[in-house]
C-alpha cells in the first residue's frame, strides 16, 4: 500500500512560495485555528483526484486554492509501496488551466491517461477516500455523540450507502414538483369542462387562441367604425334640428314610409331586381307536369290535372312539392327495383356457374366410367345379361360333373375288363356272370373309346366354365361402374336442362335491369331539371317580386302624402341618413359590446385551460405514470439500501471485532454485536462483557464508542481493498476529557503498526500525549504570519 514520502506545495492556499514536509509513520501537523493544518490535508487529496471536499461541496471554487498573491499554485505529492515510488504533480492557473503529470516509478504519464493511472494505482475514489481514509472530527463526532439516527447516518456515510438518501431526496423533490404538476393539471381539465361547451363551440383550443387574436384587430376596427360614426351622427343631427317640428307632426307616416321601403330594400336585395319571374314557374311547372304524365303508369292519380289547374300561389307550392315527392319516391322504389333485380340476376348468374361446374364434373366423371360401360356392354353382347352367364355357368358346372362321373365310371369299367381279360377270369367281378376273355377285351376296347370321347367333352366343358368364370366375374366387377355411369348420365341431363333453364332466367332479370334502367335514367334526367330547393327557391322569388310590387305602389303614395304634408324629399333623405347612421352606430356598440365579453371569455378559457383535453389527459397521465414510477423506484431504493445495511454489516461484523479488540486493550468488552434494526433502520451495537452481559452503546463511554467508531471504519477499509496506507485524523477528538485523549492515543499507538498516520490539531496537550506516546512520530508546527509556514520540531516550546 502507498504510504506518503513527502508533499511539494507552491502557492497553494495560505502557503506562499514553496514549502517541503516529509512525512514518517506517524505524523502530527499543530497550529493554531487558520494556521494551515488543513490546507496540508487538501493537499493531498487535491494532488489525488483534482478536487478538495470544500470545493465538492460548492463551499469553494477550484481557484480559491490559489494563494491570493499568485496566479499559479501547484502540489506535488511522492508515496512510496515496497519498492515502488508514486510521485503525482498538479499545476493549475486562475483562468482554470490544469495540468497533471504522473511518474511512476520513474515513467512520466500524462493528461487522461495519467488520472485512469493514479485512479488504477490508488484503488480508490474521492467519496471513499473521504470515508475511509480523510477521518474528520465530524464523522467521528456523530457517532461518539450523535442520536442513534445521527449515527445511522454516519454509519451510512461509512458504508457509502448515504449516495442512496441523496437519490431518495431528489427523487423526494421531484415528486412533489410531478404533483403539483398533476393537481395544476386537474385544475385545467375541471376547467376544461367547465367550459366545454365554448371550446366545443370554436371547434378546439387551437381555435379559441386563433379567434382571441383576430379579436384584437377586430376589436380595433370596431373602435374606428364606432368614432367615425358618432361624429357623423352628431352632424346629422344638427342638420336634422332644423326640419324637427314637421317630422314630429307627421311621425306616423314617416314611420310607415321607412317600414315600407326598408322591407322593400330587402325584397329587392333577395330579388336580385324584383321583377315578376312568371316564365320561371311555368317552366317548372311544365317540368313536374311531364314527369308526372310520363309515369302516370306508376304514379297513378290526377296530379298533373292538378298541376296544370293550380293558380294561387300557395295551391301551387303545394301541388308542386306533392309532385316532387312522389317522383322522389318513384326515383327511390326503382332504384330499389333495380338492386333486387341485379341481386336475382348475379343469383342466377352464380348458380349457372355453380352448375357449369357440376356439369363439367359429371361430364369428366362420365368420360371416366366410360370404358368400363363399354366392356360390359361387350360382354352383355357375348354373354347375354349378367343373370344368363351366371345361369349358363351353371349349367356348364352341372354338365361337367356329369361327364366327369361318366369318366370316372368307364375309367373304372375298363379297369375291371382289362384285369379280368388279363387274369382270363371266368366270370365278372361285377355281376358273377360268366366271362370271356375275348369279350373282356371288346369290353375294354368299347370303354376305351367312349373314354377318350368323354374326355373330350369335360375339357370342352371345362374350358367354357372358365370362360364364363371370367365373364362373370368381370361383369360383377363392372356392374358397379355401370350403374353409376347410368346414374352420372342421368345426372348430367338433369343438370343441363337446370342450367339452360336458370340461363334463361338470368336473361330474363338482365333483361328486367336494363328496362329499369332506362326508367330511372329517364326520371333522372326529367328531376335534373327541378329540386326541392329550385321549386322553394322560384315560388319565394315569385311571392317576393308580388309583394315588392305592392310594397312600390305603396310607397309612391306615401311619398306623395308627405310631400303634400310639407316634408321634402331631401328632409326625407336626410332624416334616414340619420336613422341608418343611428341603427348602425347602435349596432357597432352591440358588437363591440359582444366582441369585448367574448374577448374576456376566451382569455379566460386560455387561461385556465390552455390546451385541448386528450393533451390535458395525456399530460396528466404521464405525469402520474412518472410519479408511480418514481415511488416504485423510491420503494426499490429503500428496499436496496435495507438490504445492502443488512448484507454489508453481515460481511463486516467479523473484520470489526478483531479490528475492536486489537485497538481496545482494556478486556472490559470482548466482542461488540452490530445489528439492523429494520424497522427504523437504525444500526443497534451492543457490548459484551467477559461475564456475557450485554450493555447498549448509550452506556459506552466516549472512547469506548470512539474505538468502535474506528474499528468499523478499519474494517470497511479492509473489505474494501484501498491501496492508500495512510488514515488522516482531522481534529479528530476536540473538546473531549483527558481520558477520551489517552484512549484515542492507544488507538493511535496501535494503528500506526498497520498504518500511516497524519493527524491535524490545534491542541498542544494532546500532540504532546501522542509524542510521548509514539516516540518515532514527526511532528510539525503550522504558524502563520505573512503565509503558512511548516517547520519539524524536536518537542513543542515551554
């Protein structure tokens, strides 16, 4: 393991210039509070991994390890493992320039790859080498004096599972920034529905935001209308004073006057000239009445009668309306006609297809029965039916075992003859009459030739019965075949005829498509030229242009009345210029009026809801998805870190009591039980005397707990394998009795045969418990004046 030969500091913090410490197995930096003791320690581990705990904490920049008076500073720290020499050297400048250089043993190592060196070579990073190695008063501290949660804690720290309640807490923080996210969110969506009917109203948020900005404009110009038009009424209203009096006497007929022709402006604006469009409703007229005589057939009825008699206005809108609806709905059945008769006619068409193919199959299954049929038909032409050859087989069976027995008598007959001519018996063995040999041997000659001719006989009989064997035999096997040949036969006619028939039919219904057809193409054509809305549209036109004539008539005589009553045509002019100024000014206010409450509305809505509400929803069930997955992690995370309590206590618990026992000499405690107490998560040690009595750490005294702080720290340090040989006691014990001094000295005594020791203090009492106790320990006084200043001392000053 790398223990420390010697540190090189220029310029860094409250060292001006260069200064040199070398370093031995034990070490004691003493000073005053600000002296510099401290810096030394940051030196060594700024040398290490570039950074120092107070700039990890964002206490201090990087920079501010520069001494004030210079703009550079560098640290150079030699350890020493066996036979192996570690020499690192940092450089850094006050605009952030950093440099490294690593030397080891005598190979010089640069920029990345010299930190991946240092990093292999140290076997640790700057969060262990805080925990296990730079030991200050405040990790030690919290245990000796702390709570048990506080000492959970820097247990926790030891363990380096603290890294996990960091996590916890940002994830904590990120949580209640999803949930008031989540709750913003579920305002927006009541808000949504609160207002649902308004954004369903503009077609979406999208668009209630793109009419709130045509708004503005709008509002703008309405502004503009609204000033120009009160300047002009108040112009028009001071002309008007002057012709007050006769306006007021003849009031009634000013008002009928303007009811008349603003109804009439209407009629006429609708009217597009207001002229009587006689023609246009005769020829639609003639159009419904031709439609109607041509289906008359179908339609039934005397509606073109009507059609032609109808004069009032009102007769004929609805003659004309009961016409179109009937040629509508004659439209309507034939087209209706038309898909029943296409659905029967594709019917007839599949299943002339489907029997097509029956056919086909009936023809191949015919044309395959085919010889079969015909070889019966030649044995039938041979052998007559199948009844006769089996009849005439029979026969022939029955023939042959008759001359087979004939055959075997006069086999026998000829064999008694031939033995009674040969043994010159004289009489037959047969009927014992008397016998001649001569007549034994015509006998036998006579048999001999009857024999020969039976013979004969059965070979031929013989032969035949074979010959209809076969016959019969094959006509059985065929006989199968035939009749399903017949059947197939049969079967093939029927199809045919069905086809032929269902052809026909189908011509039948394409046939019946086609005439409907030219039906519907007919009507077609014939309501082409007349609608629902050109009837409503030509009789409103025509009652528009009867009334507008009236409304005419009527106003030239109101005319002439207020001409005799003493009002002008230019008093008329202008009283309604006024009135028109008037009822537009009216209507501009109304509008703005209108424009400036949905103005508020809208912002209102985008305001309050912003977005449409799939986004709301989809937002909102994203944000709660991540919260979820954010607590399932929090529980996983506590889940880890109970187990990794549990598992690294486990694996410690033996290293820690021969570490305990080695540095607490006293034989008061033989062994200390560490235990997780999960449900509260806090680490539970417990004492145990010689006589087996257990005692709680609350009945410890300070440096018994401080032996057990120290022994589990050590015992981590040995199951984590570091390659740095040194601990670093930083104010490790300040403002405790003499005795917690002393046995933080034993301690001291006894680990400095393992390891090196650096302690920092600001106590003369106890550098001098720790020099007489460790003779072989350097000791170092840090004094300040204009900068810090390292100096070895044989013993401290009286």
């Amino acid at each position: 393991m790398w223990r420390i030969e010697r540190i090189e500091l220029e310029n860094f913090r409250s060292y001006r210039g260069r200064h040199v410490i070398a370093f031995g197995d034990v070490n004691i930096l003493w000073g005053r509070i600000g002296a510099g003791k401290t810096s030394v320690l940051y030196a060594i581990e700024y040398a290490l991994f570039g950074r120092q705990l107070e700039v990890k904490e964002r206490v201090a920049r990087l920079v501010d390890l520069i001494n004030t008076e210079a703009h550079e500073m560098s640290v150079a720290l030699t350890m020493r493992g066996g036979d192996r020499v570690l020499r690192v050297e940092r450089r850094l400048g006050r605009r952030g320039a950093e440099r490294l250089l690593l030397y080891v043993d005598g190979l010089e190592v640069r920029g990345r790859e010299a930190e991946e060196k240092l990093m292999e070579l140290v076997g640790a990073d700057e969060d262990v080498y805080e925990r296990l190695v730079y030991m200050s008063h405040r990790s030690l501290e919290g245990f000796i004096y702390g709570t048990s949660q506080k000492r959970s804690i820097a247990i926790d720290r030891l363990f380096g599972i603290d890294v996990v309640d960091g996590v916890v807490r940002a994830i904590s923080g990120v949580d209640k920034a999803l949930m008031e996210k989540a709750e913003e969110l579920r305002r927006r969506l009541k808000a949504y529905e609160k207002y649902r009917e308004v954004i369903r109203r503009y077609g979406g948020i999208a668009n209630v935001k793109s009419r709130l900005e045509g708004l503005a404009s709008e509002v703008e110009a309405l502004k503009s209308r609204e000033e120009a038009l009160s300047k002009a009424a108040e112009e028009l209203a001071r002309r008007r004073a002057e012709h007050l009096s006769k306006l007021r006497e003849n009031e009634a007929l000013l008002l009928e006057y303007y009811k008349t022709k603003s109804e009439l402006e209407v009629l006429e604006e609708a009217a597009a000239g207001g002229e009587v469009d006689i023609a246009a409703v005769d020829r639609l007229r003639g159009a419904l009445r031709e439609a109607v005589e041509e289906f008359e057939h179908m339609l039934g009825g005397d509606l073109a009668e009507r059609l032609e008699k109808a004069g009032d206005l009102e007769v004929l809108s609805a003659t004309m309306a009961e016409a179109y609806d009937a040629l509508v709905k004659l439209q309507r059945e034939l087209e209706g006609q038309i898909q029943d008769a296409r659905r029967l006619y594709e019917q007839y068409l599949a299943r002339a297809k489907k029997l097509e193919g029956e056919e086909a199959e009936a023809g191949a299954k015919l044309k395959r029965l085919e010889r079969s049929y015909q070889r019966f038909k030649e044995l039938q032409r041979a052998f007559q039916s199948l009844e006769e050859a089996r009849s005439a087989l029979a026969e022939h069976r029955r023939r042959l075992e008759e001359v087979e027995r004939a055959v075997a008598f006069s086999s026998a007959l000829r064999t008694v003859a031939m033995y009674a001519a040969e043994a010159d018996l004289k009489k037959c063995p047969v009927c014992g009459g008397p016998l001649k040999r001569d007549d034994a041997l015509r006998v036998a000659e006579e048999v001999e030739a009857r024999h020969g001719t039976l013979i004969k006989e059965a070979e031929a009989l013989r032969e035949k019965m074979r010959e209809l064997e076969r016959a019969v035999e094959e006509m059985e096997a065929l006989s199968g075949d035939v009749a399903e040949y017949m059947a197939t036969k049969t079967r093939l006619e029927e199809l045919r005829l069905e086809r032929e028939e269902v052809v026909k039919r189908a011509l039948q219904a394409e046939k019946s498509v086609k005439q409907l057809e030219k039906k519907l193409e007919r009507l077609r054509e014939l309501l082409t030229r007349v609608d629902r809305r050109t009837i409503s549209e030509a009789l409103s036109k025509y009652g528009r242009a009867l009334r507008a004539r009236e409304l005419r008539r009527r106003l030239r005589e109101l005319e002439d009345a207020l001409r005799r009553a003493g009002v002008s045509g230019e008093v008329l002019d202008l009283d309604m210029r006024w009135r028109e100024v008037a009822e537009e000014l009216e209507r501009v206010y109304a509008k703005l009026s209108e424009a400036y409450r949905e103005r508020g509305m809208l912002e209102e809505v985008v305001r309050e809801v912003g977005e449409d509400a799939d986004v709301l929803k989809k937002r909102l069930d994203d944000v709660l998805y991540a919260y979820g997955r954010l607590q399932d992690f929090k529980a996983r995370l506590e889940l880890v870190k109970v187990n990794a309590r549990a598992r690294l206590l486990e694996v410690a618990k033996t290293r820690f009591n021969e570490v305990f026992t080695s540095l607490y000499k006293y034989g008061d405690i033989v062994r200390v039980d560490a235990d997780l107490e999960q449900r509260k998560g806090y680490y539970d040690f417990v004492a145990v005397t010689p006589s087996g009595d257990r005692y709680g750490i609350s009945k410890l005294s300070d440096g018994q707990r401080l032996s057990i702080a120290l022994a589990l720290a050590l015992a981590l340090r040995d199951i984590s394998k570091i390659n740095l040989g040194f601990i670093i006691f930083d104010e490790p014990i300040p403002y405790v009795d003499v005795n917690i001094r002393k046995a933080f000295v034993d301690l001291v005594e006894e680990l400095a045969k393992k390891f090196q020791i650096v302690i920092a203090t600001q106590s003369r009492e106890f550098a001098e418990i720790v020099k007489a106790a460790v003779p072989r320990c350097n000791l170092f006084a840090i004094e300040k004046g204009e900068s810090s200043v390292a100096r070895p001392v044989s013993e401290l000053p009286q």
